[in-house]
C-alpha cells in the first residue's frame, strides 16, 4: 500500500497538506455517517486504509509535531449502548440480515414495543433505503427516551443528512436560521473537533 | 420520469462538458447503428447519465474522435472511439425504459396519449425485442419495476418509501449490472437505490398539484393529506435525504474517470434541478 496514494497527496506535500488530505478523507468516510447505512462495513473499512495510511506517512517522517490519526473505528451504535433488549436483533443487523430481524422485532407486542424497538427498526429501514419510515421511527424512539445518547446522535445524524448541502453554500432558500438548523451546525462543529483531536488545532 | 437526472453547466470544466457531451453523441449514434435512425430520438439525460457511469468503470476508454452530427451536418461532433459495450447497455436501456413506459401510459393515459402510444407500439416492440435478446437482465429489472409499480398504486394508503422502491429497486438493479466486483456490485446497488428513489420522488413532487386537482396516484399526496402547509420543507427533506445516501454511497466508490461529471451531477445538477422542481414553479 501506497500511502500517498490513499490519501491522494503527492510524496512532496508538507506535513500540513498530508493532515488536511487526511482530515478531508476522515470527515467523508466518518462512520457516523454511515451508522445507519448498508455500506457501514465498507466505510470503515477505508476509514482503516486512511487511518493507516496516515499513521504510516507520520510515521515516516517521524514529525514530532505531527499527530496521528484520531477518528475511531467503530460507529456510535457499536460501543455507545450498555443495556440492550434486543442483542440478537443488533447482531443480525450488523450482519446484514434484514428479514430476520425484522421478523424478531414484528413478534414483540404490546409493552416489550419499547424506545429501543422503535430504535432498532429505524436502523432496519434505514438499511433497507426506507428513510422515510426510518426517519418517523428514530423520532418516536427519542421522543419515548429523550436522554438516550444512542438515539439523540442516530436522529441528529439523520437530521443532517435530509440537508443536502454538499457544496457547501446553501441551494434552497428555505430562510432564516432554525432550531433544527443551529442543532446540525452543533453537530457538525462537534465532528470537526473530534476530528481535530484535541491537538489545539481548534 | 425523464430529464431530471442533468448537469449543472455553469459549474462544470469546459473539457468535462466536452466530455460529457461526447458521451451524449456517442449514445445517439450508437442508437442510431443498433436501432435504426428513428430510435435516435428517445435519446435521455438520464440515459447518458447510465454511459457516464459505465464509462467510468471500465477498464480503458481509448478516447475520443471527431465526427458528423446526423441532425445537423454542418455541426461537427466528438464521440468516443471505442466502448461499444457500455455504449451499448446504456442504448437498450433508453429502448427497454420507453417501452414500459408506454405500456404504462398505454394502460391508464387519456385518449390522445393512447393513440400516440398505439401508433409507436409497433416500432418499440422490435426494438425492445432486440434490447431484450442483448440485456436480458436490463430488460427483467425494468419490466419488474413495471409490475411493482402497478400493484403498489393499488393500495389507497401507499407510504412515501414503498411508493418508490420498484423505481429504486430497478435501478439499483440495472447500475449493479456494471460490475463483476461483488464490492463495488454492493455499493453501485446503494447508489442505484437512492438516485431512483430521488427520480421517481422528484418526479411524485412535480406532478404534486397536477396529481391531486386529477386525483391520480402520488405518494406526497397521500402523505400529506391531512397537514398541508409544511408539506413543501417535507418534500425537500425526503428528496434530500436521498441525495445524501446516494453521495456517501457514490463517496465509497473508486471512479477510473469522468468522476468530474458524476461529482457535478450529484453535487450541483440534482439539487438545482430539486430547487427548480420545488421552489421556483411555485413562485410564479
């Protein structure tokens, strides 16, 4: 493996540019963004290769300045829960398979339909592309259990995504600055922070 | 169904909308060679939107060269030199997605759109006979997405998703058709998924007021029939959140060329395209 091929930088870029392709890199591939998506085990897979990548070129030049890679691995959804209701649910996502998930979480009824059911099958039409239905789900779980860390950034992170807004100006003039609005631009400057690891960068 | 999937040009290199252009010559021509002169004129964005992607995977592109334009033989053209094979998909698919659609319109349009339809039937069904014999995983995909789409009008309290997943299974189908590679088969399928998922919401959105003066089948208008005034910010939400699926699907993908028109197309064509659909028709 090429490191400078991974990240897309020439072997003559300065420390600098080496950490902004990195960083650039990082934010794309993010496994927040991909927590709720198919393509979650592909995500982190690169995010490994650029992690890598830049380990290795930091520790080429044995920089003492120069930090080394700081995004975590695993999505929110792997380490964030400590009690869960539905472990072979979660397992049976993690491995893709959708229809049997589903069909555990349709047996429970009544009271057993608690903020983590709701969660879980957010998760499962995320997956399956149904966002809308995803999107009601994820509501209904913070709205049952408004302090779950879990659910909060599952519901914020969706949030951001349903504000297209890639290329970084605003193409629809909704007007004004809204609550939800100030909420993603939080979100967001939290990612960036992470992404500066407590280096003083920020 | 068609023209929304389009570049936005004035955020494009001049050599990326040469290229671009390219691949829209190349595939009228290639219509022209494999389904005669008439066929020329089915000729789709959203078509050469399928080339760009073929092309971009493929092994070599051997460039391009200069030609005539049939149309206007005065005006000189660039078409690809080689890639008969992608070229060649992306024409079946224009033939094979026309069909259907006036099977469709055949099915349930009024009188006028019925004759029109009778009277080009006899053309598309050779052509779609010979589309069908080159792809016939294309022509499966399509003709499922058809199938689907008829019974999931049928139920009166149709969800915005289920609405549009025969759109967006077919082409999530028809995009993963482009590779062996089982990876980039899985995220060309995601990709696929969301992107017909936008066509066919965006699509549901422009027809909105139409849709409901007529009572025709529209998933917003169902959705939104008990809460009118936010419906608009609902609608961009929806569409939006395809967009981002598909451009952190797209994101994962290792592109070999015109990555450009693609990083164009997702990042500036299709949500001037949404604003227009959305917000402007609405102003005047």
């Amino acid at each position: 493996m090429n490191p400078y091929q991974v990240l897309g930088v020439s072997e003559t870029a300065t420390d600098a540019e080496v950490k902004t392709a990195y960083r650039e890199l990082a934010k794309k591939y993010h496994p927040d963004n991909y927590a709720d998506s198919p393509l979650a085990d592909l995500a982190e897979q690169k995010m490994k290769e650029v992690n890598e990548a830049y380990d290795m070129i930091c520790d080429m030049r044995k920089n003492p300045s120069g930090s080394h890679s700081t995004y975590s691995q695993g999505a929110y959804n792997n380490a964030q829960y400590t009690h869960t209701n539905f472990p072979d649910v979660r397992r049976l996502i993690k491995e893709g398979r959708l229809d049997d998930a589903m069909q555990i979480l349709n047996g429970v009824s009544g009271v057993g339909r608690n903020a983590e059911w709701y969660f879980l099958m957010g998760m499962i039409f995320s997956r399956k592309g149904w966002t809308e239905q995803a999107y009601s789900y994820f509501q209904t779980a913070c709205r049952m259990e408004p302090n779950n860390q879990e659910f909060i950034s599952a519901l914020n992170n969706m949030n951001a995504r349903r504000n297209y807004n890639p290329s970084g100006y605003n193409t629809v003039n909704s007007g004004g600055c809204s609550v939800c609005d100030v909420c993603t631009t939080l979100v967001c400057m939290d990612c960036l922070c992470d992404c500066c690891g407590g280096n003083g960068c920020c | 169904m068609f023209g929304f999937v389009t570049v936005d040009r004035s955020e494009m290199l001049g050599k990326d909308f040469d290229a671009y252009k390219a691949i829209y010559c190349s595939l009228c021509k290639q219509l022209g060679k494999e389904y005669t002169f008439l066929s020329r004129f089915i000729l789709s964005y959203d078509c050469t939107f399928y080339a760009v992607m073929a092309l971009s995977l493929e092994d070599d592109c051997s460039g391009f060269c200069t030609g005539r334009c049939r149309f206007n033989p005065l005006k000189k053209c660039n078409y690809l030199k080689n890639n008969e094979e992608a070229l060649s998909k992306a024409a079946a698919l224009s033939i094979i997605s026309v069909y259907y659609k006036l099977v469709d319109n055949i099915a349930d349009g009024g009188f006028f759109e019925k004759l029109l339809c009778y009277l080009l039937m006899p053309f598309f069904s050779v052509w779609h006979k010979k589309a069908k014999k080159k792809f016939p995983k294309i022509e499966e995909a399509v003709a499922e997405m058809s199938k689907a789409q008829f019974e999931v009008e049928r139920d009166a309290d149709c969800s915005i998703d289920k609405a549009a997943d025969p759109t967006a299974t077919m082409l999530s189908k028809v995009l993963s058709f482009l590779t062996d590679d089982a990876e980039t088969c899985r995220i060309l399928s995601t990709m696929g998924y969301f992107l017909g998922k936008w066509i066919y919401l965006i699509d549901a959105a422009n027809d909105y007021d139409d849709d409901m003066k007529k009572s025709n089948f529209n998933p917003y208008v169902i959705a939104f029939r008990d809460k009118k005034p936010s419906h608009l910010k609902d609608i961009n939400a929806s569409l939006d959140h395809c967009l981002s699926e598909c451009l952190l699907s797209y994101n994962l993908l290792e592109v070999r060329r015109f990555n450009r028109i693609i990083d164009n197309l997702l990042i500036y064509g299709l949500p001037k395209k949404q604003e227009s659909v959305l917000y402007k028709e609405n102003k005047n």
